[in-house]
C-alpha cells in the first residue's frame, strides 16, 4: 500500500507544487526519508491552504510532511509527531525606505503562526490575508501592506527577485518554526520513528 502524503502547497519554497508536480525543500527531504527505508508513497493534491486544513482535518493523509502545530492539535486530528525534521527562521518584508511600527501586515491565508507573530510585534496591527507569500511580499512593494512576514528563505528568494530594489528582509530573533512529520494514529506505528 502506498502512503498518503499531504503538504500545504502555500509553503513556498519549503513545499509548493510547480508544473503539477510537489516540490520544495520539505519534499525533497520527504523524498530522501522515503528512499532511505524504502516507503512506496503518493502526494495528496491540495489545491490551496483550505484545501489542505481540510484534507488533515479529515485525517485523509497517512502523512503530513510539514506539521508546525502543537501536539495536542495533532493528538486532536488524529495524529501523532515525529521529533523535529528541519526548522525555519522567520523575517519581515518591509519597503526599502519604510521605517516604525508596522500597522499592516500581509500573511499567508490561515497560517495561525504568521499571525502570532504579526500580534507579537504590534498587537493591534491589521491583517490583510493572501493566498500565496508572492501575494504577501507584492502588496508590500505596492504599498498595500506594511510588512509581510515570511519565512527566511522566502524573504531572501524575494529580495534577490527584486531587480527594482523595492523592499529589504530582517531575520526576526527568536522566531523560529519547527516541521515535523505527523503520523496518522491509524498508520503503523513503526513510522513515528522516521
């Protein structure tokens, strides 16, 4: 039997689909994991973010190769974690001549932590939510958002795309997410040990 495995294809570039097909860093690890003890599996297509809360809140997937949650949520959806796989700093998208507080911020559609974040640096900062963090760091370079917060290879892969130089990155301290695998409690457990 082949595993079900499920990403959210809004992670770019840690997982995302291009030219129909999963890819990103968190993939290409999967893969390795996958290769390494001989797990035949299939990617789950999901189409966006809510695409994806529902097929993991549904326990569709045998396997989700990018859960950043607690482990009571995951408990609660019927999974259980791996130990940590491979982490992610985070930084903010700002214009290049902005400067202050942020009072809007674009985030990546339901992503609680990008949220948490937002609030922890400005607890009444607007949220503007996107469908993609190319939405996100587009607005800020059009000025619809003050800042965007990303993770830290996004930010860089952004500001290396930016041939106008219109906006600059900074790594937040101390702002770190962690992906583990989440095992579906009922698929072998002989997997939590992956």
């Amino acid at each position: 039997k082949k595993l079900k495995v499920l990403f959210n294809p809004a992670r770019y570039p840690m997982c995302y689909v291009e030219k129909g097909k999963a890819t990103g860093v968190l993939v290409e690890i999967f893969k390795q994991i996958a290769a390494e003890y001989g797990l035949p599996y299939e990617f789950i297509r999901a189409d966006d973010i809510d695409g994806y809360n529902r097929l993991r809140e549904q326990a569709e997937a045998d396997i989700v190769l990018d859960f950043s949650h607690s482990t009571d949520e995951a408990e609660i959806l019927g999974y259980r974690l791996t130990s940590p796989y491979t982490n992610s700093s985070c930084s903010v998208i700002t214009a290049r001549d902005f400067t202050g507080t942020p009072q809007t911020a674009a985030l990546i559609s339901g992503s609680s932590t990008f949220n948490n974040i937002a609030k922890k640096y400005n607890p009444r900062i607007r949220i503007i939510n996107f469908n993609t963090f190319g939405a996100c760091a587009d607005a800020v370079k059009a000025g619809a958002a003050d800042c965007a917060y990303v993770y830290s290879s996004t930010a860089q892969i952004f500001a290396l795309q930016d041939n106008r130089d219109r906006i600059k990155t900074k790594q937040l301290s101390g702002q770190t997410i962690e992906f583990r695998l989440a095992i579906n409690a009922k698929t072998d457990m002989l997997l939590y040990g992956l």
